[in-house]
C-alpha cells in the first residue's frame, strides 16, 4: 500500500535532496516516517541506491516499504536469494562487508548513528563517488564519537 508523504516530510525529502552534495542526515523522531521518507527520496532520484541496516526487521521493513511503492528492490543478506538486477539493494552490514558491493550512486544508512564503526566504514569507503543519506532519530553516540567526519548538514522533519 502506497502512502502520500505529510507536508513536514514532503519538506523533509526536499531539503535532503538540496544537501544531497553535504550527506545529509534526515533527523526525524522515532514513528515519524523516515522509512516513508527515505522511500520517496529513492523515488524521486530513480538512482541505484544501497540501502543499509544492521537488523533483520530494518532491512524488511525497507525493502517492503520500497516494493509498496513499486521500487524493485533485492536483498542482500543470509537466506535471501540475490536480485543483482534490482535499482534498490538494501543489505544487511554484517553480509556486505563479506560481499561483492552491488553499484549505487546514493547510499542510504539507516540508523546511521551507527555508521562510525569498521564495518560500515569499509561499506562506505566502497563508494567514493556515491552520494550518502543518513537516518536517525538520535544523531549521535552514547561513546561520544561524532558524526561529522561521515555528514556534513543535519536535516531536521
């Protein structure tokens, strides 16, 4: 089932595409529709896109989100059987950093707060001319590491 986008996240997705050039970070709270958001950013841009997460219930919930709004979307993670062919990948970190890296222009990190560890990293480093969209609630870390060496503009729904 397609959802249409609330005027907050209309502007939401808008100001993120403006500082697409910065890697922006989509802050919005949780239940506020950043899957919903993100999903209409990946709409809008028809770019091959990389969908990251480090759970199991995020990358389904990704991935039926994206298929609800006709995106053809693979997986990449233990059990799935691989869709190379599909605009949207949306993998679990744990499976792609022991993977060939699938080619995306736009690489959105779900939870990004999360993002500063090796093993998003070594992902993130794989693509040197792609663009990179964060989304959190929380934009930032209980260890006190931050976040602006990997985004550049906080866009707040």
């Amino acid at each position: 089932m397609r959802h249409e986008l609330l005027d907050y996240q209309q502007r939401a997705v808008g100001n993120v595409i403006s500082a697409l050039d910065r890697r922006p970070i989509l802050v919005s709270p949780t239940g506020s529709g950043k899957t919903l958001m993100a999903t209409a950013l990946v709409e809008q841009l028809r770019m091959p896109t990389l969908w990251l997460a480090h759970r199991k219930e995020l990358i389904d919930q990704a991935a039926q989100r994206l298929e609800d709004h006709g995106l053809v979307c693979g997986i990449i993670m233990a059990g799935y059987t691989p869709m190379p062919l599909a605009q949207v990948q949306v993998a679990s970190v744990q499976t792609l950093i022991r993977r060939d890296k699938p080619q995306a222009e736009i690489v959105i990190i779900d939870e990004c707060h999360h993002a500063t560890a090796d093993s998003y990293q070594s992902i993130i480093d794989a693509y040197p001319t792609s663009r990179i969209v964060g989304l959190t609630a929380t934009p930032f870390r209980l260890d006190g590491r931050g976040l602006g060496d990997l985004f550049g503009e906080l866009v707040i729904a």
